[in-house]
C-alpha cells in the first residue's frame, strides 16, 4: 500500500514494511517539512490574486508557517488551502489583502501590518473580541463607538479629538484651555493674597 498525507500539512504517512532502505531519506523530508510549518517563513511577490501552493510530496508555500507578501498593485485576494491552519501573515506589499478559502468569511490585512489568521477549513478569522478583529476592538475602545483612529501621518504636535462621530487630528483651541486659564487666575489670585498677608504680618 502506497503512502498517505496528513490533511493539513500534507506530512507523509509510510505504510508498514514500506521503503525499506530508503525511509530514513523520506523521513528526514518530512522533519524538514514540520521545522518549515513550526518556524518556516515564505515570502511571495503579488502581481494580481493568488493562491498559496500545496503538493503532498514536494516543498509549498500554504505548508509555512509566515507568509510575507510584497509587490505592487492591488487590492488582491489571496486563497488558501480548505483545511485547518494557522499562519502569521506579513503584509510588505502597498494593497490590502483579502484572505479567503473561497467560501465563508474573510479576513483582510492592511498594508504593513502582520496579522494572525486561522482557517477551521471554511471560514478565515483574526484574533478579535466583542465580534471584532483585535485592531478594531483596539480602536473602539481608545476612540469608542468603533470609529477607526486616523493617521498620524503629517499630524504632528496635534491633539486627538473628535466630534462625537469621528476621531480626529487637530490644534488646541482657547475653548480647549480655558479650564487652565480659569485655573491658572484662581492661582494667580491665590498667590498675591497670601503676598499681601505675609508682608501684612
């Protein structure tokens, strides 16, 4: 009887008495193969939507453990195997990234960041709370109402606020400091009674 493959790493199986002679090879192979999906990262230029190759009996892309994708273009779509698996994914590429089994739901991974995803051999899905992916839920509680935190790209020395719909980058206003300066009179005050007491005594 021929060898068989493990569903979702594709590792061989050997039949007993098979290989004689040989099987040592065909084990070291598949170490190999398990060091790759523990700790082995990929990386794969896009050019337009993609799917991760497989292969029982030869070395594949969906087998790695990271994934790291660049080039240019897009937004793509990149397929991976139906089958249960967990990657870390590196997004180096300019485009969002859509990642799919081709049924059930979908992650997407924006450019720069790295993401961990999971397939139960449908659906694909982030680490997430309350319903949403860790980077919402992130936002929605800094910002609240699950509003997205802008940039902060040419923003420098600005304040985060927002207008009760939306978080926003701006300057400070004087009816942003006028709690300081009502303080800062109070102080004022303050301090030229207790002078004028002092010198009094």
């Amino acid at each position: 009887m021929p060898s068989s493959y493990t569903t979702s790493l594709r590792f061989e199986l050997q039949f007993t008495g098979e290989n004689v002679n040989v099987w040592g090879d065909r084990l070291n192979t598949v170490i190999s193969r398990v060091d790759k999906a523990v700790a082995g990262l990929v990386t794969v230029p896009l050019t337009g939507d993609y799917s991760l190759t497989t292969s029982n009996t030869a070395d594949d892309e969906a087998r790695s453990a990271m994934v790291k994708f660049t080039g240019g273009g897009g937004p793509y779509t990149i397929t991976i195997p139906s089958v249960t698996k967990t990657y870390r994914v590196w997004n180096a590429s300019p485009a969002t990234l859509t990642f799919t089994t081709g049924a059930g739901t979908t992650v997407q991974i924006a450019p720069t960041d790295i993401v961990d995803i999971f397939c139960d051999a449908t659906n694909v899905k982030t680490l997430g709370y309350g319903g949403s992916s860790l980077k919402d839920y992130i936002a929605s509680v800094v910002v609240g109402g699950g509003a997205s935190l802008p940039s902060l790209v040419g923003n420098g020395g600005k304040w985060l606020t927002n207008n009760g719909t939306i978080a926003q980058w701006a300057l400070p206003t004087t009816a942003d400091l006028s709690d300081l300066a009502t303080y800062t009179a109070a102080r004022n005050a303050f301090a030229v009674a207790m002078a004028v007491a002092f010198s009094a005594a």
